[in-house]
C-alpha cells in the first residue's frame, strides 16, 4: 500500500493528506515513492527536468525506474512537491539523465499511440504513420525501414504476437521493435530474444522503459 504523509500549505495554511501514487513496475508489481516525513514540502517555482523526476527502486524485483515526482495541488493554487526519502542519490551512478524530451501520460490508446510514436522520433524515425498492414492485435506503426507495434490491451503479449512482428518486419526488409502496456509473457522474452525484437513496457508516465537486451541497446542509441 502507498504511504502517505501530512502535508501542510505554506500559502494558506490548509492541511492535506498526501498518499504517494503508485505506478506498475515492468515485473508488474505497484511501485511507489517512498516518502521522507521528516521534511518539508515546497512549492514548485521555476520547472526543470531534473527536479520533474525521481529513481526509485522496485521491492519485487530490484529494478530501479524513473517516476513523475509526487507533488500535491492546493486549492488555494499553490503545487507541492513533497520530499522523497534517498532522493539525494536518486539519480544512478554512471547513467546521467537525458535531456528534456516531449512525453505523454497515457491514459487512453490514443495517448499509448503519441507516447510511442514520440519515442520512435527519438531514435530518428520522423515519418511515422499508421501501418499499412494491420498486425495481428493492437496497433502498427510504420516508418522508413522500422515497423512497430503497439498492444494497449490488458493481454501481455505472446509469442505468436512476437513472432508476426518479426515475420512482417522481415518481409519489409525493416527492423523492428514492441510496445506494450500489459506487458509480456516469459515465452514471448524468451522468443524476442531469439529473434532479436527490441521489447518495451509503456508506463503510465508515457515512458518507454525497455525490458530486454535489444531494447536497452536501442533504448541507448536515443537522443
């Protein structure tokens, strides 16, 4: 369960209680920032990238991911961001952030659809369009010499979905890569790493985070 935290309004003295939200891990267990107590919130001036952001690491798996900083809006129009515990050695060692880059909270697929064409941006990929082959579940996305897809379903995907990917790619003469909301199977990891088909979970925060080896050496090459 997310903690929460008593939050008191340096503006107009309203007091609040703020419950950390939580965010599902690539493992698919909740993830949430575990909030410091013992200090006080302040209200958020002058945005930068750095601050929007914090690493926390996952009590399932040990995977450490980068999460919306929790912040909390007054009534009175004043926002807060509420402190995290550890957040002075948030960022990881050896891996800097990136710079600023658009992103999209995904709330419906047409948001999943932005999220994931956005990314593809990233890596050079700037005439993206609906695929011209509909795959065999969710939605293509297509570009010079890429073809991906992307399943905002509740279903993780499967090997077969994998493997159609692949299949259409390879007649294309294109590469390849998978989006996901729900996730994947471990007999789809198993054949994507087979075939060499970048695998990515699409988080809530519209943020790609790559779940096998092809991926993290893409997600490496990103802008």
């Amino acid at each position: 369960m997310s903690e929460s935290v008593p939050v008191r309004c340096p503006d107009c003295r309203r007091s609040h209680r703020y419950t950390a939200p939580a965010y599902p891990c690539a493992c698919g267990a909740p993830v949430a920032a575990p909030l410091d107590p013992d200090r006080v919130p302040g209200p958020v001036g002058q945005r930068a990238w750095r601050e929007e952001w914090v690493s926390v690491r996952c009590g399932s798996c040990g995977l450490r991911g980068e999460w919306p900083h929790p912040e909390l809006g007054c009534p009175c129009g004043t926002v807060l961001r509420i402190p995290v515990a550890g957040e002075e050695a948030s960022v990881p060692a050896g891996r800097p952030r990136r710079p600023a880059v658009p992103v999209v909270p995904i709330r419906t697929a047409r948001d999943a659809v932005t999220a994931a064409v956005l990314y593809l941006r990233r890596l050079g990929h700037e005439d993206i369009r609906r695929a011209d082959q509909r795959p065999t579940s969710g939605i293509g996305l297509a570009g010079r010499g890429v073809l991906a897809q992307l399943d905002p379903s509740s279903r993780p995907a499967t090997p077969r979905d994998v493997e159609c990917l692949w299949l259409t790619a390879m007649t294309e003469s294109a590469s390849c890569l998978y989006f996901s909301l729900p996730g994947y199977t471990d007999e789809a990891r198993a054949r994507a790493d087979t075939l060499d088909v970048p695998l990515f979970l699409l988080d809530l925060t519209g943020v790609p985070r790559p779940v096998n080896a092809a991926a993290d050496a893409l997600d490496a090459d990103a802008d």
